[in-house]
C-alpha cells in the first residue's frame, strides 16, 4: 500500500493527464450528440498536449528563453532550462487541433442543414429510410 | 429554408463604444507578438491569433456588414494566400542562390549581412507570412461559420 | 450503451495509469527525452542563430519544414469550410 501511494505522489502529473483523457474519451463514445462529441474530442487533444509539455520539465528549471550576451560567451547549462523540444511540437500540435475543429463544425452546420437534426439515432434513422 | 434568424445587429451603446475605444490597441499588440518573437514568448501563430481576434471582435459587435469594410472579401482572399506564398517564397529563393530549401546562409549572396545575422532575418520573414496566414483563416473561418455560408448576416 | 462506454473507459484508463509505472520520475534531468538532441539545441541554438528564444529559433530554423506544412494544414482547413458551406446569397 505504501508503494502504491508513493508512486501516485512522484508522478501524480501523468495521473490527472489521464483522468482527462478518459473524460474526453467517454465523451467521444458515450454521448449521443454530435456537438457533444466533438467537444470531448477537443477536451482529448488538450490533455495530450499538457501531457507532452509535462514530460520535458526539470526540477528548478527555467523557461528556454537565454540572455543572449551570456549565451554568446559560452555558458549556458543545459540542466537548468527546460527542454524546448515538446513546446514546439506542441505549437503543431494547437494549429492542428483548430483546423480539425473548424473543419467539423463546418460539417455539423450541412448535417443540420440536411436532417434537421444532431442526434445520432435519429439520423441513423432517417439514413436507412 | 432559411435557418438563419433576423438580427438588428449591433444596437448595444456600451459595447459599441467599449469596442472602438479597444480594437487598434488590441491590433498593435498583435503586432507587437509578431515582430518581438525573438525576444520574448510569442512568434507568428500567437501574434495571427491576435490580430485575427480583433476582426472578429469588431464583427461581434457591429454586425457583419461592417466587419466587411474594414476586410473586404476579395482582400481577405489575397492574404490567404499571401500567408504560405511568403514562407515557400522565402524557401524557392534560398534555393535558388546554391543553398538547400529554406537554408537562409545561401541568401548572403544577395544582400552581404553575414550569414549568421540572415538566420535570423529569414525566421523573422517566415513568421510574418505565418502570421498573416493565420489571421486572414480565422476571420474567414468565423464569417463562413456564423452566415451559413452566405456572409451577409449572422450572428 | 452508456453502461458499456463507462466500462471501456474505465478499463483503457486502468491500462494507462498501469503504464505510467515505468516512466522516468518527474522532473529528472537525465530522463531519455532531456538526453539526446536537446542539450544540442540548448548550448548551440543562440551561436548559431543570433535569437534568444530557443523554442522561435528551433521551429523557424532547424525544424523549418514542419512549420511549412502546418501553415498548407491551416489553409486547407480554410479551404475545405469554404468549399463544404459556400452557397449563394438567397435573395
């Protein structure tokens, strides 16, 4: 017991990263509207990204943004800045989650404009009408 | 079938006002984002963002037609494809003076800066593209997505 | 069908809080993710390059052709609304 508690404090980061994905997830299966689905996709796409940025952080670290005339003379230590790699794939990573919003809503506004309605049943079965 | 329901838009006193008095604040602070990238968190995509938001905001609170003044539909057609014909511009010219695709040294033949100091000169000319990519797909994105695809009124 | 979402849910999240075990601890400087290009980047992005913020000196200039692809992905979501709700003005 005391090492499950150990291990849900020393990473307790990944833990409410994944509590938000299964939000997100169920979400995504378990609700039959359309609009609320799309809205736990993005409540996934969010916690992947909190979830990359996390994995780069280092204890006493600061942002990666150098004072130029101290990095020009050499000394700049790599253990004290946080790794700026995941922030960029995350910069992506946001850009393409707004498309993919953008695009669905566009979608939803012809479905509702076709059917009348955004409930999956019903539109299931007006399809097989 | 017309689902769109009729608006008089924009007749609130204390928005219109609150909103004239910030939309060039909030644009020159989008610009501001854009041009210190280098110096401080920011760079093309946040500063597009800004700038974007204020048409809409300016949408929001006037009504369509009038957003439509200040950002005509063929001007906004232009910047869209402005945004990526800079940033592939930038890297067919780096091409073409001996480098690699966006190499940005190979362009000290053309103005001698120094190849260090075109670096940073070439990321400063890729965010402005980006930036401008990005904030004429937001205004067009809100005017399609609120009119139903007509943009003439809505919301 | 509720029921049986709840269930899914509960059972991948079970899985992935079981894989969380063999993570590096939060916050170690010498965890794989720290170790192999980042240092690079770190010590030589600012003598390179001439800028001061790392993560605008990475996504412009070595990492170039991701941010060329993302600007094509945003201007084709803006094509694709305008070609999925365009239609002409009902008089």
């Amino acid at each position: 017991m005391e090492m499950i508690v150990d291990e849900i404090v020393a990473k307790y980061n990944y833990w409410i990263y994944v509590v938000l994905m299964m939000i997100g997830f169920y979400a995504m299966i378990g609700k039959r509207n359309l609009m609320k689905k799309l809205i736990g996709m993005n409540i996934f796409q969010t916690s992947i990204i909190l979830f990359f940025v996390s994995t780069g952080v280092k204890k006493g670290g600061g942002i990666p943004i150098v004072d130029k005339y101290q990095a020009l003379a050499g000394n700049v230590d790599a253990a004290s800045i946080v790794n700026p790699l995941p922030h960029v794939l995350m910069l992506t990573a946001i850009v393409v989650g707004v498309s993919v919003t953008g695009v669905a809503l566009a979608v939803l506004q012809r479905i509702y404009r076709e059917y009348g309605t955004l409930e999956e049943d019903e539109i299931l079965e007006k399809l097989q009408r | 079938m017309r689902d769109i329901h009729e608006h008089t838009a924009g007749e609130d006193l204390i928005i219109k006002t609150s909103v004239r008095l910030m939309v060039p604040f909030i644009q020159v602070f989008g610009l501001y984002v854009i041009v210190h990238g280098h110096y401080s968190p920011g760079g093309g995509f946040q500063g597009g963002v800004i700038l974007g938001a204020s048409f809409i905001l300016l949408a929001l609170a006037f009504g369509m037609k009038t957003s439509q003044e200040y950002m005509t539909v063929s001007v906004n057609a232009v910047f869209n494809n402005l945004g990526p014909a800079i940033f592939i511009g930038v890297g067919v010219l780096c091409a073409l003076f001996g480098g690699l695709f966006l190499d940005y040294s190979a362009l000290d033949k053309l103005i001698p800066l120094g190849p260090v100091e075109w670096r940073s000169f070439g990321i400063f000319l890729i965010e402005v593209g980006v930036g401008v990519a990005v904030m004429s797909i937001m205004v067009l994105l809100y005017w399609n997505l609120s009119s139903g695809g007509a943009m003439d009124e809505g919301l | 069908m509720k029921n049986l979402a709840l269930l899914a849910t509960l059972v991948t999240g079970a899985l992935l809080l079981y894989g969380t075990k063999d993570f590096p601890a939060w916050g170690d400087p010498q965890d794989p993710a720290s170790t192999y290009l980042s240092p690079y980047y770190i010590e030589n992005a600012v003598e390179q390059t001439h800028v001061p913020n790392i993560v605008t000196a990475v996504l412009g200039d070595y990492r170039g052709y991701d941010t060329m692809f993302e600007t094509v992905v945003i201007y084709c979501a803006g094509m694709a609304v305008l070609s999925v709700l365009w239609r002409k003005k009902e008089e």
